[in-house]
C-alpha cells in the first residue's frame, strides 16, 4: 500500500507533475493499493497504471479528519489500553466480528491468531476496556508525524451506542 498526502494548495498541474516524478521514482516496485485524498490517489493510480499498463479499480472510498487534541468521549464508560498477547483469543474474536460485519464474510477466530499475535505485539493495537473486559479494539495501520491511519475499528454489538447519562 502506498500512503502520500500532497498539498491541496498545489495547483493541479503541479500536484500532476509531482505524481509523474513519484510514479519515476517508485516505477520498479508494485503496490497493492493506494491511499490518500481521492482525487490525488486517483491520478497517482491513472499515471503508475498506465506507465506499467495495467488497470486499476477503486476498491473504497475513505475520508481523511483532521483531529489535534485526542479527548476522552464524555458519559462513556470504560478507558483505552494498549493491546497485549493476553487478549489474542479476544482480538481474534474481534477480527473475525470485523470481518463479518465489513465484508459479510463470516471467518473462524482460530484462522485469525497469528494474525491476532502480530497486531497484539505491534504496539499499535488498542482496547476499550469496561469493567476489565475489552469491549473494542482499533488498530493504527501507518504512522508519521503528521498522520495515523486507523483500521479494524470493532465493539462488541452489546456495546455499541453505550452512554452513561
């Protein structure tokens, strides 16, 4: 996956340019996807596709926020930690919730816990936890200094839409 960011006050003949000289520049590697503002992502997909001629598909659309202070949501129970390989079965469990409820594909939590593993080791898997028990998990799949992508965002259907009045 390729993960880039040009600035929206480029014009579009420069932010064009600068995608040609990118698409030069990475034209050896091969990159399952793309992902970034819509309209950037799409002329970076047009000009490395048609350099190595193939075609591309959008596959999902996905906005980008802009959050600088992270705040604890008010009148929610519970409090964030850090994922560790305690909770494997759990995130496991997750996974496969995430999966069924993403795509409609139903998957077993067994096939999931060296995955399950990896995400738990990562550093960059988080729980939701009340009363001791993690009730959801999100993940931070790439990381800068300026941005985070955030996937596998999962809670257990008994505790979604929970707020303490």
């Amino acid at each position: 996956m390729i993960l880039f960011w040009i600035s929206q006050d480029m014009g579009l003949e420069q932010r064009g340019d600068l995608i040609q000289k990118l698409v030069e520049y990475v034209k050896d590697h091969d990159f399952p996807g793309v992902s970034g503002e819509p309209e950037t992502a799409q002329l970076f997909a047009e000009a490395f596709c048609e350099f190595h001629e193939k075609i591309f598909h959008t596959y999902m659309m996905l906005e980008a926020y802009h959050c600088l202070v992270v705040k604890k949501p008010a009148n929610v129970e519970g409090y964030l930690r850090l994922a560790t390989e305690e909770y494997i079965t759990t995130i496991a469990e997750f996974m496969a919730g995430f999966s069924e409820d993403a795509f409609g594909k139903p998957v077993q939590p067994e096939l999931l816990f060296q995955m399950a593993k990896e995400a738990a080791s990562s550093g960059r898997l988080y729980l939701w936890g009340v009363d001791d028990i993690p009730v959801s998990m999100a993940n931070i799949a790439h990381q800068t200094s300026r941005h985070a992508r955030i996937i596998e965002v999962y809670t257990l259907r008994a505790h979604r839409k929970k707020r303490v009045c």
